[in-house]
C-alpha cells in the first residue's frame, strides 16, 4: 500500500511536470484508476506510516486543508519501487547494433555497485564479464535512469557497438533472427 501511495504522489510529480495535454492526461487517468483501487482503512494506516518514516510531510492550508509532500527521501523511495516494472521495450525489428554497459565502481561502493549489477541483470542484460554486460535493444534511458538514482555516473561508460566477437552466442542468447 505504502509502494501505490508513493508511486501515486510521484506520478502527481509528473504531472506538474508534463509540458504535453496528451501526457498529462494519461497520467491523470492512471493516477485516477490507482486511487479508486485503494481500500481507506488501509490507506489511513499506511499514510500514518509514511509520515512516522519522513517519505512524506504535511502542510497545512490557510482554507484548513492539509498536503501531502513527497520529501526527497519518498521520491527516491518510489523511485526504486519504479525499478521493479522497469523493462527495455523489443523492437519489431533489431537495429544490429549492441549497448554495453561497462562500470568500474569501487569497493567502498560494494553496495551500490551490488545494487546495480542485480537491476541491470533484471533488465535482461547479458553478462560478459563481471563488470560487463550487454543488450541488443535500445536502453538508453533505463541505464540513465539507473546511474542517476544511484549516483555513479564517474564509474559506468556506455558504448553504442556494431558488431562484438561473441555475437553468435549473444543473438542465440537474444533469440535474434540472423
């Protein structure tokens, strides 16, 4: 419950930040369909939970109405929670050309770099080499998102490549038509 509460008042970011008609109302009628689902007693409870655990704060109004406000720690909050339904979209038809994602993040970032290394994985990448993998579709954005969220930009290069020596066993792999 407090996962759909927190992706709901970052979708309501999103909203304020949509700059298309088209966007903004596909986000609100998301938006609207998650809130209906949502039982209010369970609702109640899990909101008393996010403020006892500062992912939200409360403004009060001068019309004696009160606001939740996702704080910078529920954002990051809900954004790892994105990642769980993150995924890289198929084409219909492969460009011929592999994304590599090379990363060299020290061992005082264990964690982090642990982190990273399972949400790649999860997003179907391949792995080279401990620290290398690769994929056939377009995940610019994905990766991007990824290193933002865990702030290890200095450590992970990505390469746009034609052709790599394993490819036979990656378009296998892939089950990419040859």
């Amino acid at each position: 419950m407090q996962k759909k509460i927190l992706l709901l008042l970052l979708g309501g970011v999103v909203l304020g930040l949509s700059g298309s008609p088209r966007q903004y109302f596909k986000i609100l009628g998301a938006i609207k369909k998650e809130w209906k689902d949502i039982d209010e007693q369970k609702l109640r409870r899990s909101v008393r939970s996010l403020y006892r655990t500062k992912l939200v704060v409360e403004k009060y109004n001068k019309d004696g109405t009160v606001t939740m406000i996702l704080t910078n720690k529920g954002a990051k909050r809900a954004l790892i929670y994105d990642i769980e339904d993150m995924t890289i979209t198929r084409p219909k038809h492969w460009d011929g050309k592999w994304r590599v994602v090379l990363f060299d993040i020290p061992e005082k970032y264990k964690r982090v770099r642990d982190l990273f290394r399972i949400h790649i994985k999860s997003l179907g990448f391949y792995e080279l080499q401990k620290s290398v993998f690769v994929h056939p579709f377009d995940c610019t954005n994905e990766i991007e998102y990824l290193v933002e969220l865990h702030n290890i930009g200095k450590f992970v290069r990505f390469i746009l490549a034609d052709s790599i020596d394993t490819e036979i066993l990656l378009k296998r792999h892939f089950k990419l038509r040859t």
